[in-house]
C-alpha cells in the first residue's frame, strides 16, 4: 500500500497521462481533414513500483500510431493498378478521338435524298472517296464529279495525313509525359530516402513509432510512388524503422531502388528503345503496374498497333487504286521490252508504278501518302499532276467510258489480304472498334479497380482515420477523468494539509 | 465498423460524384437523343452502326446513280419513241404510194421526208448534260452526223456519199451498157475515138463519140438526139471512158433546193457490246441506262433508210419507193427491240430505286434501334436520378451537418 505521497505522485502520472490523451484528440482533430494522417492515441497502463517499503501505482502512458501495415501495403499495391488504368483510359481515349469514329445523329442522313455530311472522320473520308467513284462512273463527263472525286481524295489524303501527325503528336507527348514522370518518381524516392533517415534517427534514440507523423508522410510519399509504378515495398529490419523499395526486371529479379543506407537508384527511360533501368542493372525493368507501365505499354502496343493498321490502310488504298489507274508512259523511240516504261499517271504518288509493275513493294504509309503530282523522269514529255482536268475515268477514247472509275468504285467491295481479309470500310471500322473495345475492357478493369481502391482506403480509414464524434466522446472522457484525477489529487492535498497542520 | 469523418465525407462526395456524372450521361443523352456516341460507349454497337452507316452513305450514292440511270433512260425512251413516230410517219407515206401519178403527188412526201429525216436526227441526237445518248460511251462527240449537200454539190449522193447515178434506158428499153459508145450517121457501135467496134453493131443508144451526150434514136426522124435528165437537160457523162473501157456514168443532178439537205447520216458513237457504259446502282448491281452502241448505229441505218426513200420520191421512182420502203421496215424493227430493251431497264431502275429506299429505311431503323435513346426512358431513368441525387445531398448535409459537438453543452 502506498502513502499519501505515492497517491499524489500516482494523481499526477494520471492527470500527464489524461492531458496527453487531450492533447492527442486534439491533434487528432486538427488532421481531422489530412487523408495521409492515421489517428494516433493514448495507450495507459498501470505500473507499480516499490520505494520505501511501500508500493506505488503509476499511469505509463505510450503514443500509438494506428496504422495497419497489411493494409498500408495493399493500399501501395492497388494504387499501381489504378493509375494504370486511368493513364491508360486518357490515352486509349485520345487516340481514339484521331480516327474521328463517332456516331452523330444530327448528321447522319435520315432520308435518302438527305445530304450527306462528313464528321472528318477516316471512315467518312474513304466512303466519301469510293463514293464520289461510284457517281464519277455514272457521269464521267460531268465536272463537278471530277471536282467531287479531287475533293474527296484530297480529304481522304489529308485526314490520313491529319490522323499520322496526331498519333505522332501523342507518341512525342507520351515521351514528354514519360520523362516528366520519371523525374517525378526521382524526386520522391529522394524525398522517401530523407524520410526514411529522419525516422530512423528518431526512433533509434525514441524507440519505434516516435516518428509517426513522419511515418504517415512515407506511407502517403510511398502511395504517390506506386501510382507510378509497381514498387515492393519492405521494412528493413534493425534499420530504425527504414523501408527498402524495389522493382523487378523483366526476368524476374528484384532491384533495389532504395536501401537504408544508401542514395537512392535514379529511374532511368530510354525513349528510343521504350525501356526503364538503372544505372546498377544491366536488365531492363518490369514496371508491371502504374502510370509509366500504361504510357509505355500505350506507346508500344496501342500506338504501333493503330499505326500498323492506318499504315496498311493508307498503302492498300494507294497501290489498289494505282493498280487500276496506273499508266504507263512509254518515250517516242524507246522499246518497252528493252527500257522499262516510266510513268505518265498515277493517282497516288506512291508507289509509283505499283508493285504489280515495279516488282517493289509499297512504302506509302498514312503518313506519306499523297496524290500524284507529276512524274519528275526527264524522259516524261506531257506529265501531269492529277487534277480535276487529267482525271480519267477510262484508257479508252471515249468521253462516257467508265471502266478506271467503275474499278475504283469496286474496291468498296474487294477484301484484301493486307487488311485481314476486311473491306477498306470494314478495316477502318475495325481498328476503331478494337480501340473502343480496348477502352471498355480497360474502362471495366478501372471501375472494379476504383471500387477495390476505395474498398482499400475504407479498410485504411477504419484503422487510421479520424472520427469527430469518437474524438469529442473521447474528449469528454480524458475531461472527466482529468478532472477526477485533480479530485483525487485535491483530496490528498487535503489529507495532507490535516496531517500536517495536526496540533 | 468505424465510419471516420473523413472518409465519411469522401464516400458522400463520391456518392454525389457518382450520380451527378450519371445525371450528365443521362442529360446528354437526352440532349443528342443518342445513348452511344463513339466505340468507347459500346464497341459492338457502334461497329454495327458504322457499318450501317457506311452502307448508307453507299446507297446514297447508289441513290444519285439510280436517278441519272433513271433520267437517261427515261429521256432515252422518249427520244427514242419520238424516233420511232418519226419514222412510222416515213414508213406510212411509202406504204399509201397507191395513185401517185405526178410530181404534185411526190412532190409533198418528198417535202414531208426530209423535215421528218431532221426531226429524226434531233431526236437521236438529244443531249443531258455534257452527254449524248445515243452515242455509246462515245458521249462527248455528236453521234448522228448529217452530211449535208453544199453549194459546191452538183450531184446527188447516195448514204455512202458516193454519187447517185441514174439508169439511162435506150428508146429500145434495153439500158445502156458500159462503154456504149456510137456514130450518130450509123448508128454503129464505136469505141470512144468513133472507131467502129467489131461487128458492126448497131445499136439505138450510147454517148455520141464526137459531143459526149448521151443520144438516143429517134425512130420518128431516124436521128440520135440527145437524151435529157429529169431537169431537161443534156446528160454528159462525166467520165465518157475515153479508152473505151469505162462505166458509161450518168450522175444524179442535185437539185438546188437540196442544198443544205441531208444525204447521209454517219453514226459516230460506240458499237462494241463492251464499250457500252455501265454503272452500279446497287450492291452487285451495275446497268447500262444509255441506248446500246450497236443498236444506235441501227438508228442510223433507219434515218439513211428514210434518206433513200426521199430520194426514190424525188426520183418518182415507184419501185424504189417499194424498195426502199421494205428496206426501211426491216430496219425499223431495232426501233421496237430498242424501246422494248429501254422500257425494261428504266422499269428494272425503277425497282432497284424501290429495293433503295426500302435498304435505306431499314438501315436507318437499325442505327436508331443501336444508337438513339428512347427519350420516355431515359428521362424517366433521369427524374430517378435526379430524385437519388437530391436524396444523397439532403441526407448528407443532414449528416454532416451534425455531430457530438451540436449536443455538447
């Protein structure tokens, strides 16, 4: 049993451990709006101690920072997946905005005898071009046919052209985007790295958690990381409280990006090649998740794979229709059998003559295909750019033949090999299609994602976060408890009063 | 479970987030009248609705050929029937030749011909556009060329252009035979040089050796006079043959009125079967609306048949008017097959308009089945949302409005 004394020593360890718990609401409440902050609180005990010959009762207090590590950690590891998908989604998104495939009622002809009208769009473009041949054939004496078919071309051409330049532009922003996250990712991983030291040297000399306020910056440094890419993250053991951070390569091993100890490995992309390093791996990395794996992967797999196909398209348009228009020039005085004929009119300027003739193959892409604007062989006396005056719509010499334009017109109907066997309209169709089925496959995956993540943060907040009502009922109580420890405090004052004013 | 302050307001918010980007989606669509807008919206949707839209825009321009297939087969069969009138109307004033006598009876069907040979060429000759047509493909060039007579004609011309020569029949009725020359004083056969041809043959007409007439023996005097053309004028051949071994040739003389009349009428379009043009007005569907190549140059024969025929009228030939007339009949009958074979193809383009139109209004119940919001629904579907929306902003200011701190005194 202790003595007046030891209940005053014991009424005042309460009243600190109260104002603590006080102080701890108080702080609790005040990042009441800081998602990053976890709830920290009060832990009491009782601790006895024995000093002469009598016993003591003590309240030992301990901060505890609530946090779950499993959670924390899965909450890193979603986060990848996310930003992934998001990343991906923004981009899938603009690409698909190029090829300008939307449906639009308002312009969509209702009747027959309606106007068509053209949204810009690759498909558009094409079916007007195919068009403008099947009217041409009807009436090839007509010029304003002839204008049509220019027209046309020349939009089909351009909207080609139009589509290469902007998937460019998407490939040089991605890069941008690529490098500027990466310096991004470098900075934090240096910034974790100053964390991880300021915690270890608080909490070699405080013990573990001292730095909680600290801890709770890394967790949210380390979250920002992930939505990067997908870094493995671990507590290094006996290092005060450190974490390593690491990435994989493509074969699977693991390399450190971050050790106690050491400087951080910067991040390094090598744009050409479309891969990430560092400077201590000769392998290149499997980011696997994040914002720098979905721009990657958008710029070597979506990007190459929607190039690939406009570029087929552009090329079989081009060598389909010269094939058909193609004619060959053959100089007064030159044996064909012994020169080879040079050109005299294609539609396309590439390839010119067409394979069939030349015996190479094409190299127009949609980023090279253009009309026809004349034969630069000297040996070509009357060459002529394609115009609405060359235009021919047959080799023969009647004014009303059709058969070029007819052919041209056909090709609607032709399936090629060089497009899987699709139409022209089909083809274009189907590279939009395989994009708007990629946005939605991927649009699924972000909202069983965004549903996992918040799922994850609810879990993260059940543990870390702040509640008001918890805060001010726990408020009230540390009050009361405060104010029956200054009671208790008082009344042994008292006692101690009497005792000493005893007479 | 514990709910913290924070997330119980960034679950609020992501509730409201949440039904205020459905109320957007459900506005736009409400707005465009459309559900889906691109392939990211519903990829199978859209692809069916491109396609569709594709082959709209296909049958429009099927459309625009159907109806220049349409007009020119239309314009080809009423050209082509006021042809056939015209040349009924020549074919008639042969078959009622019955009683004609004199030049006063010839005379007027001679006239009536030659306005109905005009009207036949312009008939044949209509034009749409740049195009003519009833040339074949050859659109651009004129298709029935008149060759006309000119001042400088002296004579009349056959269809092939060659000069027309007249049959000069002797007193006896025998015709004149080739290189049939003779002395007037003996009426001996000669050679051009009046040398007497073996024989000696006396004959009763021929070219008389010493003036190059044509002569005849006038059994009243016993004298070769000079035989006179339907103008009453001295004939002389204009190639008497000199060498005596040439055709005694005995031309037509124009007569001045036909200058500036047509003697033949020359078809300069297409013939081949593949030169025809062709064009699709259809998915596998192609038609040749213009009047067939071959056909067109039958046209020809029947205008250079009518051609023949006014010229046995002027001649008051009855039987080349018979000839001519049978001639005239058995071209005509390209005239019927030609009317009979456009008839079939405007009524084919006529229903191929109708197959069109049908397509067309089936694609477009298609796209709005895939693509248009049903407007009832998707307001109804709004006002719901609308309504929730309310609900999760009155419950939850309700919510976060309060807390242990309003009751704390």
């Amino acid at each position: 049993m202790s003595g007046l004394f030891g209940h005053l020593t014991s009424a005042s360890s309460a009243l600190q451990a109260h104002s603590k718990s006080v102080e701890l609401s108080g702080k609790n409440i005040a990042n009441i709006n800081n998602p990053n902050y976890a709830r920290q609180r009060v832990i009491s005990s009782s601790v006895s101690a024995v000093a002469s010959g009598q016993v003591s009762t003590f309240v030992d207090r301990e901060v505890q920072n609530l946090r779950d590590v499993f959670v924390d950690k899965q909450v890193v590891e979603e986060g990848s997946f996310l930003s992934s998908f998001e990343t991906r989604d923004n981009r899938l998104r603009e690409i698909l905005a190029v090829l300008g495939e939307t449906v639009d009622r308002v312009n969509d002809p209702s009747f027959i005898s309606d106007q068509p009208e053209d949204n810009g769009g690759i498909r558009d473009s094409l079916n007007d071009f195919l068009n403008a041949f099947e009217n041409f054939a009807a009436n090839p004496t007509d010029r304003a046919n002839r204008s049509v078919v220019m027209q046309s071309a020349e939009e089909l051409v351009s909207s080609l052209n139009r589509a290469d330049a902007r998937l460019d532009k998407i490939e040089n922003s991605i890069d941008t985007e690529i490098q500027t996250e990466v310096k991004s990712f470098n900075n934090r991983m240096a910034e974790l790295s100053d964390m991880n030291r300021q915690i270890a040297r608080i909490e070699i000399a405080a013990g573990e958690g001292a730095a909680a306020d600290i801890r709770n910056e890394r967790q949210a440094l380390l979250e920002e990381l992930a939505e990067f890419a997908q870094v493995d993250v671990e507590t290094v053991a006996s290092s005060g409280g450190q974490v390593a951070v690491r990435m994989r390569t493509e074969s699977g091993e693991t390399v450190d990006l971050l050790r106690p100890g050491f400087s951080p490995e910067p991040l390094l992309y090598d744009t050409a090649n479309n891969t990430f390093r560092v400077a201590s791996s000769s392998e290149d990395l499997d980011l696997r998740a994040g914002k720098l794996a979905a721009l990657s992967q958008v710029k070597s797999e979506d990007l190459v794979e929607i190039r690939s196909q406009l570029d087929a398209l552009a090329n079989t348009v081009a060598t389909e229709v010269n094939e058909i228009y193609y004619q060959a020039f053959v100089p007064a005085g030159v044996d064909p059998a012994v020169d080879p004929a040079v050109p005299e009119f294609s539609f396309f300027a590439q390839p010119t003559p067409p394979p069939s003739v030349s015996g190479a193959p094409s190299t127009v892409d949609a980023g090279s295909i253009a009309l026809y604007t004349g034969s630069s062989d000297p040996l070509v006396t009357d060459s002529r750019a394609l115009d609405v005056d060359s235009l021919r719509s047959t080799n023969s010499n009647f004014a009303g033949a059709n058969e070029l334009a007819l052919a041209i017109a056909g090709l609607s109907q032709q399936n090629f090999a060089t497009l899987g066997e699709l139409s022209l309209s089909e083809a274009i169709i189907q590279t939009s299609i395989d994009l708007g089925q990629e946005i939605e496959s991927n649009g699924n995956q972000l909202a069983v994602q965004s549903d996992v993540q918040i799922l994850m943060k609810e879990r993260q907040a059940q543990v870390s976060g702040v509640s008001l009502d918890e805060e001010m009922s726990n408020l009230v109580q540390y009050q009361r408890a405060f104010q029956a420890s200054s009671q208790v405090f008082q009344v042994v004052s008292e006692m101690l009063e009497t005792i000493v004013n005893l007479r | 479970m514990r709910v913290t302050t924070f997330s119980s307001n960034a679950q609020f918010i992501q509730n409201v987030n949440a039904l205020k980007f459905q109320q957007n989606n459900l506005s736009r669509q409400i707005s465009t009248g459309q559900k889906i807008h691109g392939p990211e919206d519903g990829a199978s949707s859209v692809a069916r609705a491109s396609a569709a839209s594709t082959e709209k825009s296909r049958i429009q321009a099927f459309a625009n050929n159907i109806h220049r297939a349409e007009t020119i087969g239309n314009l080809s069969l009423e050209s082509l029937q006021v042809f056939k009138e015209i040349s009924d109307s020549a074919s008639n004033l042969a078959l009622t030749n019955d009683g004609l006598s004199s030049s006063s009876d010839f005379t007027p069907r001679e006239a009536d011909l030659r306005q109905l040979i005009e009207q036949g060429i312009n008939s044949l000759n209509t034009k749409f556009g740049d195009d003519y047509m009833f040339a074949g493909a050859n659109t651009s060039e004129l298709p029935f060329e008149a060759l006309r007579y000119t001042e400088s004609d002296e004579f009349m011309r056959d269809t092939t252009g060659a000069i027309l020569f007249d049959t000069v029949e002797s007193p006896s009725g025998q015709p004149i035979s080739e290189g049939t020359y003779v002395d007037p004083t003996t009426g001996n056969q000669t050679d051009a040089a009046g040398v007497p041809l073996p024989g000696p043959v006396v004959i009763d007409a021929g070219i008389d050796f010493n003036t190059g007439e044509l002569v005849g023996l006038n059994a009243t005097t016993g004298d070769f006079d000079p035989i006179l053309d339907t103008n009453g004028n001295v004939i002389t051949p204009q190639n008497p043959d000199p060498a005596g071994t040439g055709v005694i040739t005995t031309p037509r003389a124009l007569p001045d009125k036909y200058i500036g009349e047509v003697y033949a009428v020359e078809y300069t379009g297409s013939e081949d079967r593949s030169d025809d043009v062709r064009f699709r007005v259809a998915e596998n569907s192609q038609v040749d609306p213009f009047s067939r190549g071959a056909q067109n140059a039958g046209y020809g024969e029947v205008l250079n048949g009518m051609i023949a025929l006014r010229d046995a009228f002027l001649n008051e030939d009855f039987k080349g008017i018979t000839e001519r007339a049978d001639e005239l009949e058995n071209t005509r009958v390209n005239v019927n097959d030609g009317i009979v074979e456009l008839a079939v193809k405007v009524n084919g383009i006529k229903t191929l308009e109708r197959i069109n139109v049908g397509r067309f209004n089936q694609l477009e119940d298609n796209i709005s089945e895939l693509v248009d919001a049903d407007l009832a629904e998707t307001i109804v579907e709004f006002n719901r949302m609308q309504t929730a929306y309310e609900a999760t902003l009155s419950s939850g200011s309700r919510i976060l409005n309060l807390s242990i701190l309003d009751y704390l005194r």
